[in-house]
C-alpha cells in the first residue's frame, strides 16, 4: 500500500458506529424471533432453520457492534492537501483514493441523531463521477474541513 | 431578448406518439387479453377515441411549448397542467445535435437536442420539430464562440479546408460485416418470438414444428446458415443506415460530425468537453487488426441509450489510428508508446474471475441435465481463453500529462485520459491482495451516466503508487 494518510478520525467514531451497529441487531434478532414463532405453528418449517438464524444472530451480535468498529476506526486515515484530498478505509478490502482538489464540486457536512449524539458529523466530498465520505469527524473540525475544502476547490475551478 | 417560437406542427405527431409509446405496455396487454375473449370490435373502438384523446392532448402539449434563443441562454416554457419554466445558460450547454429523421426530412424540419452535462436526461432540453435553418443557427448561437445576430447562411460545410474525415463505401461495409449484430439481432428476434408465441395459433406452431423436424438434418443446417448470413447482411445494411455518409470535421474549438442515410444527425462536441479518448477493439474486429474511436463526453444523450460513448470514427485500422488524431484530435495523439502489463502472479485470479459463471451452470446443469456436461468442455475453454485475453490486455502507461487504461470488457478497450479529466483515483485491496502486493485501481472519469469507472485488476502495488503519484503532481 501506498504511505497511508496522516489524519485518523475521531476515538468517538467507535462509539458511535457500535450503537448503531446495536440498533441495527434489531433486524436478525426480529427475523429470528418471527421464524421461531412460525416454527412452532407450522410444522413443515425444520428446526434447523431456527438454530441456524440464531448461530448467525449470534456471531452478528459479537462481530458488527465489538469487532468491526475498532478496525474500521483503526483503518480510517484522510488527509487534506492544498491539492488534494488523499481517504483511506476498509476493513476487509482497503481502498485508497486520491481527490483532486480542483475536481471537487461541492462538499457537506451531515449529522445523524447518532452522530450528533456523540458531537461528531459526516464530511461529504462529491466530484462530478463521485462520492466519497469521511465519516466521524468532531463537529467544529467536520465544518472547518469544508469550509477549507470549499475555499481550496474554488481556486482553479475550471468548468466540468 | 428574442420573441417566443412555438414548434412546426409536425411536433403533434410525435407528441401523439410518444403518448402511445409511453401507455404502450398498458395497451398492448389489454389487446392481448381482449384479442383471446373475442372482444377486437371494442378494442379497435377503444383505440380510435384514444386516439383521439391523445391527438387533442398532443395539440395542446405543442400549444404550450414554446421557447426562446437569446444571446446566452435558451428558454423554454412547457407543461399542460403544470407549467415549467427551464432556463439553460450557454456555458452548461455541452452539444447540440441535429437529428433529421425520415418525418423531418421531406419537410425540411430537425430535431434539435440541448444537451447539458449530467445524468438527468430531463434536464436536458429537445425541440422535437424546428426548420432546419432555425436548427443551425441555434448551434451558431450557442456555439462557445458565437456571433450573435448573423443569419443562419453561416453554414459549417461552406468554410472549407477544414482537417476531415469521410467514410467510404469499402469502410461501412467493413464496418457493418464486422459489427457483430447478428448475435444482437438473432437475441432480439429470439426475445420478439417469445413474446409473440402466444399469438400464434397453436394448429399453425405444431404444423410448422412437425414439418420443421420430419426435414433432413442437412436442409436445416442449410436454412440455419441462410438466416445467418441475411441477418449478417441485415447488419451491413443497418450499419450503412446509421454510419452512411460519416463525416467528421475538425474546428479550431470543436469536432463536427453528420452521419446517416435515412436519419441524419449533426452533432458537435467541443473540445472542452471531451473527457477521454477510447479506442475499442471488438471481439469480431480485433482479428483484423480493426477498431472503432470515440470519445467519452459528459452529457445525457437523448434516446441514445445504447451508446455510451460518441463514436469519433466508425471503423479504422489500429496502425492508423495514430494519423486519424494527427489529423483530426491532435491533443489527445498522446497514446504511450509502452504499456506496462499486470504481473504474473494475478494470473489466478483472472482465470477464477471468468470461470465463477461457467462452475455455477455446470453445477445446475450437473443437477438437471447431466447429459449436456460434454458442452462444459467447450464453455470453460471459452471462459479460460477469455481469462488469458483479459489478464494479458490489463495494463496501463503514463506519458507525461496523460493516462493511458488499457482493459477487456469482452471488447478491448484502451482509454486516454488527461491528468485533469481525472476525478479520482482509488487503490482496492483484499486482504489476499496485499500479501502479494497486488491491488485494483479504479480510475473516475466523468461521462454520460454520470461517472465511469475504469479497472484495471491485480495491478502491481508499486505501479499503482505510480499512478497515484502521477495523479498528486497536479
């Protein structure tokens, strides 16, 4: 891999990412429960349907809300140079892009209730082909970032 | 400010059509439906005050739209029940084409498309039917370099020596006899009959059946290969409607090019607005040693959604492609001399990816026809001669300012990409990957669907890191 990029995200991110990695378990613990439910109406439903959801309910349960955060938060670097702007995420496939400023069209900041919870915000950067985001940043950082990336994107600004 | 115009009349017509066109699928179950229980008196009474009804709302349609040139900007105001007002600033404007179809023609119309950059096909601006002179000085006005005010004589084939390229006779049929759609158009009729096989009565389907199997195996290969080759004449024909009459002219800020026989179409592409240069090799062209070269250009091309790109030339030999751009595209003849290959050891994971597809329909068919397995010799020689193509055409090369992507998507593909097309650039890899050091790079390029995306896989990690480099000396 190429020199990763310097900046990492907030420590909050892992927080943030666990809970709503937590809410998200809602969805396989309800599968589950409705097919267990089914299970013991109807007969023609195996057993091992149900044993095999709750496996997988399980594993969900220790590795989306306890393992990935921690990774991805460990992986995730950024960094803004005058003419550039160099992410770097992934936990199982990394991937490394490389911005030019010039190409930047617009950029945003977002707030999930999640995120404004824990005082952070999204940092959104579209080019005209796509997107990239920098998830996690702290609040006042996220709207300094764009403010800089904006004012940095206008100088050189050719059209499409 | 100019006075609003409205469209010829012929523009009713293809209001009317295009609401058929639209309500079509609705139709055409309801005909069906209605053609099995014996009630084609009500259809046909149904149709004919629907017709009515959409020629009343077509004329409407053509009485609100109305639109406007004026020195920096196009207007137009349209909408039957809500009223739109769109506003197109002349430096949005990508291109603007002139399409003549076999209606316009006899009465000296055109259809006018406006194009702007972006993937909303309905920001984009049509005039369904204007005079043909009105067409043209559009296209002056809206030009980057306009004179305003200048009638519409200023006609692009009146200034001469200009750099140009025409199509002869020999190249179309070339080009047509290499296209490759018999496959397309035996896929299309193949698709047409299955849809239509309900219709047929079933008392004709068994005879022909019957008579079709009691034939010696001989006269059916014979009628197979008669259908090939009219399809394959079908295609050569087609290519001549479409690509006849190919001209390309080169301008100090744009390109020009008309083609057609029957619709002919004008279009022109500024300079500014070219993002890439591609040269395809088809698979029935590479043996030749023939390809195509178009350029990717941002902007949603109306009605085209077959074409991604914009074909520059039709049909050239590879050797001259070098002279075409000489020619015609002097800033994009910067194709580097040498290509630098993906390594060796991503061998493997060419030969997995294209043998994913062939290992699932053998297992199905292994399941449910086993006696069909001996074909799966023929697939996964296919497969795996592709596998080899692919591994051996991924490459890339820098020279200088310049980006050159070379990849096989069935075709062969090499793209030009100027360091300031690029929007962005992004190394991928897998956790296998970075044990051998390999890594996929995607390079961002902005084009008609909004963004394309070249990958090249399994790419050396130090040549990425090149790449990526390249990219940070802006």
């Amino acid at each position: 891999m190429r020199q990763p990029p310097k900046q990492r995200i907030a420590m909050g991110a892992i927080k943030a990412w666990r809970l709503k990695a937590l809410i998200l378990l809602i969805i396989p613990v309800v599968i589950t429960g409705i097919v267990m439910v089914l299970t013991f109406i109807f007969d023609f439903i195996p057993y091992l349907v149900s044993i095999l959801l709750i496996v997988i309910t399980v594993v969900d349960a220790i590795v989306s809300p306890f393992l990935i955060p921690k990774l991805r938060w460990r992986r995730w670097r950024y960094e803004i140079l005058d003419e550039e702007i160099y992410v770097q995420h992934g936990v199982l496939v990394v991937s490394q892009t490389l911005i030019p400023m010039v190409r930047v069209q617009h950029v945003d900041t977002k707030q999930g209730p999640i995120l404004k919870n824990y005082q952070l915000a999204t940092l959104t950067i579209t080019t005209a082909a796509t997107t990239h985001e920098i998830p996690a940043l702290p609040e006042k950082e996220a709207a300094d970032l764009r403010d800089l990336i904006s004012d940095l994107a206008r100088v050189g600004q050719d059209d499409v | 400010m100019s006075d609003y115009k409205r469209l010829h009349p012929l523009a009713i017509l293809f209001n009317v059509f295009n609401l058929f066109k639209s309500s079509f699928y609705f139709l055409f179950t309801i005909i069906v439906l209605s053609i099995g229980d014996g009630f084609i008196l009500y259809t046909l009474l149904g149709l004919s005050v629907l017709t009515i009804v959409f020629a009343v709302i077509g004329f409407l349609i053509w009485r609100r739209f109305e639109y406007s040139v004026s020195s920096d900007q196009i207007h137009i105001k349209q909408g039957l029940l809500i009223r739109k007002d769109r506003y197109i600033s002349k430096h949005r404007i990508q291109s603007i084409d002139l399409t003549q179809s076999i209606f316009h023609r006899p009465l000296g119309l055109t259809r006018v498309d406006v194009e702007t950059a972006g993937s909303d096909k309905k920001v984009d601006a049509a005039l369904s039917a204007v005079q043909l002179s009105e067409g043209k000085w559009i296209q002056n006005v809206m030009k980057s370099r306009a004179n305003v005010g200048q009638d519409a004589s200023i006609d692009h084939h009146e200034s001469v020596q200009r750099p140009n390229r025409n199509i002869t006779n020999k190249e179309l049929f070339i080009a047509g006899s290499t296209s490759g759609s018999v496959g397309v158009i035996l896929g299309l009729i193949g698709l047409l009959f299955s849809q239509i096989e309900n219709i047929i009565p079933e008392k004709f389907y068994s005879m022909t059946t019957t008579w079709f199997l009691s034939q010696a195996i001989e006269t059916i290969i014979l009628i197979a290969l008669v259908i090939v080759v009219l399809l394959w004449l079908l295609g050569i024909l087609g290519t001549f409607i479409k690509y006849g009459q190919f001209q390309i002219t080169r301008y100090d800020n744009e390109l020009f090019i008309t083609r057609g026989l029957l619709e002919k179409k004008q279009m022109t592409i500024p300079l500014k607005r070219i993002q890439a240069v591609g040269i395809e090799e088809g698979l029935t062209r590479q043996p030749f040693g023939l390809a195509t070269i178009y350029v990717v250009i941002a902007g949603g091309e109306i009605g085209q959604t077959a074409d991604a790109h914009t074909l520059l030339f039709p049909i050239i030999r590879k050797s001259k492609v070098q002279n075409f751009l000489n020619e015609i595209l002097l800033e994009y003849n910067h194709f580097p001399s040498d290509m630098v290959n993906v390594p060796k050891r991503s061998i493997p994971y060419y030969m997995v990816r294209v043998s994913i597809l062939p290992v699932i329909l053998f297992v199905v068919s292994y399941i449910f026809y086993p006696q069909l397995l001996w074909m799966f010799f023929i697939i996964f020689s296919i497969a795996w001669l592709l596998g080899i193509a692919n591994y051996r055409n991924s490459s890339y090369g820098i020279n200088g300012r310049y980006l050159a992507i070379q990849l096989r998507r069935l075709s062969k593909e090499t793209v030009l990409v100027p360091r300031r097309r690029v929007q962005s650039i992004e190394n991928k890899q897998h956790v296998l990957h970075r044990k051998q050091a390999l890594g996929q790079v995607i390079v961002s390029l902005l084009s008609k669907q909004s963004g394309s995306h070249l990958t090249v896989k399994e790419l050396e990690q130090d040549d990425i890191n090149k790449m990526l480099d390249w990219l940070s000396k802006y």
